[in-house]
C-alpha cells in the first residue's frame, strides 16, 4: 500500500480515533508505558547497533547525544506518559457557549486536528513523545524517523502501536514511514494530511515548508540568547549561561549569543570567561569583546548562527533596546533571556521581544513541554498561528462550532421577522 492510500484509510479511522473516550485513550496509554518497560532490553540493544553504525559512519558528537536511547532516555518518556495521563482529557471542552436567539444555541467545541504527519531527525524519543501526545489528543499520527535510528524506531513504533491496538484503538492511529521517499510521498498527501510538524535542521525544515500544500507548524532555527543587564546579580547571571550552553548543546533552546551591556562588560567578561573555559566552551566575539577577553573574531552578520556546539558568540550592547533590536534580527524567535535584577527593564524586555519564550533569570534549557507540564512536546513552533513555542496537547487541538435549533431559517432574520438576541450562557 503506498503513503497515499495508507494515509486515506488514516482519515477514515481519525473520526474513530476523535470518538474514544478520554477514558479509552489514557487505557492506551498506560498499556504503552507498561509495553515500554517491559520490552526495554530489545530497545537498547536495537539502540546500541544503531549507535555502533552512527560512530562508524562519523556522526558528529552534537547529533551522536540526540540519538541515544537509554535507561535516562526510558525514564524520561515513560514519566512524561504517566503525566499525560494525568492531565485533563483535551477534547470536547465548550470554549463558547451563546444563545443566539431563544432555542438557538452555539457551542464551540474542542476538537482534534486529525492526521497529523510528523518527520523527524536524529531523536528516537521524540517518536514516544509525539505518538503518546497524539494518543491523547485523539490524532492519527504518521510518523518518519531520522535513518540513523531506524532499527531503534522500528522496535519502538511496534511496541507503542502494538499496545495501543490491542486495547481497542483504531488500527490506522498509527503509521510508520521507514523509506526516505515516502517523505516526499506524505509531503503530496494534502488531500488526508490535516498538519505537517517538522523537527530537524534548519536545511530539513526549510524543504518540508517549500514542498508541501499542508499546513506546516515548527521552527527551523534555535538561536537564542541571554542579554546581561548592567542591574544583574553575578550569581544568578554565571550559573544561568553555563546551564543554557552546556546543560544539553545540541538542543534547539541552548543559548547561542550572549549579549552584555557596556558597562559591566569589564568586571564581568573575566569571570564570564573562566567559567565558560573551564566548561570547554569556545568564545567567539566582536573586536570590542576581543579587547577585553581571549576570543576569535567575528563579523556583525555572523550572529544567525547557531551553533549546537561548546562554542558562543559574545557582544557589547549599550542597553536593553539594542539587546532587543540584536534579538529581533538574528534570532529564530525560539526563547530569549534577561539577566536583571530590575522589574522594569524585565517588562520592556519581555513586551519587545518577538520570541515564543521570553524568560528572566532563568536558563533557556526550560523551552520544553515537559518541563511546562504539558506532559511531552511534538515540538516547539516559533509560529504565530494556532500553536506557539512548546507544542502539547493544546497545539494538537483545534474547535468545531455547533448550532442547535428549532427550525429557525436565515430569512426570517435578514427580512427582520425575527431578530438575534446574542446571550453568553
């Protein structure tokens, strides 16, 4: 069966999967936590062969991270199911409820989005993540790995879909595309591929939203920032930046630019320096940063990028109007931090910065669904439309208005026979 005809049949299953019950689907769920533990030892030893190839074929470090799958990587999944479980059921909530005249009554009611397509690189756990979440939501999911783990993917999508169908979820909640060309074979499927989530390299994500017609939600980049405000605390400043750079480099919410405001810049840098150092963190930085601190040159138009590496880009600001006026041109709108001890610059920081996460005193490393008690993430959006930063299950649902009448029509209204009398309930 090819992608297209897999993908018809998914759509016809995704009113079923929007029909379980909350009740039903957390029963999935938990199946799938238990299937998860219970077969854990052919998950490691599927990851390790994936491994062992990855290193023979020179994966760089940064990506080697993203693709282990251990006992760490088990706890967290299964613990963010056991938190989805716990959280209110998504769907069928009344967001609205007005009488628009008496015995006509509008509801506005959430719904699922349906098949959702979801390609990403590298990350076996986000393949836990993201088809947990669509059980939740009530998606179909369709899902395509990175190549570098499929043996570990393969064992996974089995064991979760497995579980889930056996306790009476639809048998099209879930497929699994493992060919390369069936990317380009979903990218065509507008006609049952209700939304599209990318999660990978800039390069990946830019040819997923210029080859498809389905609406595409992600981000391409993960250049963040932290600006250090001359009202700044040094002990809540250093540990903060060391955490953002190193706590996990490869992520899309590492920090990447650091912006320090002149007047601290000469007391500060030094111990900004040594700490970073002893971290085995490389400082790239402007010629005036380079007067201060050891670092290698860089130009204006090198600040967009981002690195996924021990190595960040340093420069001078002289308040924090032009920290914002840094951020709004070289970042990814992702998540952007001030460093400040004063309330008030913190608001014009966090009113003027066009990012989903804008945070003070605080690492970047939060921009996470798990970590915002959403359970899990399908990934974060640095859209505007329907879902912005980490995507959960709110991001997986969309609404549906419902109007119950007595055989009011249309006309009796527009010749003025009747009249609205709009009243929320």
């Amino acid at each position: 069966m090819n992608m297209k005809e897999a993908t018809k049949r998914m759509k016809q299953d995704s009113s079923k999967m929007a029909a379980l019950s909350g009740e039903q689907r957390n029963k999935a769920l938990e199946a799938v936590r238990a299937a998860l533990l219970e077969k854990k030892e052919e998950i490691f030893l599927a990851n390790e062969e994936d491994m062992k190839a990855a290193e023979e074929a020179g994966i760089a470090p940064a990506v080697m991270k993203r693709l282990k799958f251990d006992e760490h990587k088990l706890e967290d999944v299964t613990a963010g199911i056991q938190e989805l479980i716990k959280l209110p059921d998504p769907l069928s909530k009344v967001q609205l409820a007005r009488q628009l005249d008496e015995g006509l009554e509008l509801y506005r009611v959430s719904c699922p989005i349906g098949v959702i397509g979801i390609i990403f690189e590298a990350r076996p756990d986000a393949l836990v993540q993201i088809s947990s979440l669509c059980l939740k939501s009530g998606n179909c999911a369709v899902l395509k790995g990175g190549k570098e783990t499929a043996r570990t993917n393969k064992v996974l999508f089995d064991i979760i879909y497995t579980a889930a169908v056996q306790t009476g979820v639809p048998e099209g909640c879930m497929l699994q595309a493992e060919l390369h060309n069936e990317i380009d074979e979903l990218l065509s499927c507008h006609e049952s591929v209700d939304l599209l989530i990318p999660r990978g390299s800039n390069q990946f994500v830019q040819y997923i939203m210029n080859h498809t017609k389905i609406p595409v939600m992600g981000h391409a980049d993960g250049i963040c920032h932290i600006y250090v405000d001359e009202e700044y605390d040094e002990k809540k400043a250093i540990p903060v930046i060391i955490d953002a750079k190193t706590q996990y480099t490869a992520a899309c919410n590492a920090v990447e630019t650091l912006l320090i405001h002149r007047k601290i810049a000469e007391k500060f840098l030094p111990v900004l320096y040594q700490e970073l150092t002893e971290h085995k963190v490389k400082v790239r930085g402007t010629e005036e940063v380079s007067r201060i601190i050891p670092c290698e040159l860089m130009g204006e138009e090198e600040f967009n990028t981002e690195y996924l590496d021990l190595i960040v880009s340093v420069k001078l600001v002289e308040n924090v109007q032009e920290a914002v006026a840094h951020i709004n041109r070289f970042g990814s709108h992702h998540t952007d931090c001030i460093i400040t001890e004063k309330k008030e610059t913190a608001e014009i920081f966090m009113q003027l910065v066009d990012s989903a996460g804008v945070y003070q005193n605080c690492s970047t490393r939060f921009a996470d669904g798990f970590r915002y008690g959403f359970g899990a993430e399908v990934g974060i959006s640095t859209g505007k439309i329907h879902a912005r930063g980490p995507v959960g299950l709110e991001g997986l649902v969309t609404y549906k208005y419902k109007l119950f009448g007595q055989g009011q029509i249309v006309g009796d209204y527009a010749e003025g026979r009747s009249n609205f009398h709009f009243k929320d309930m």
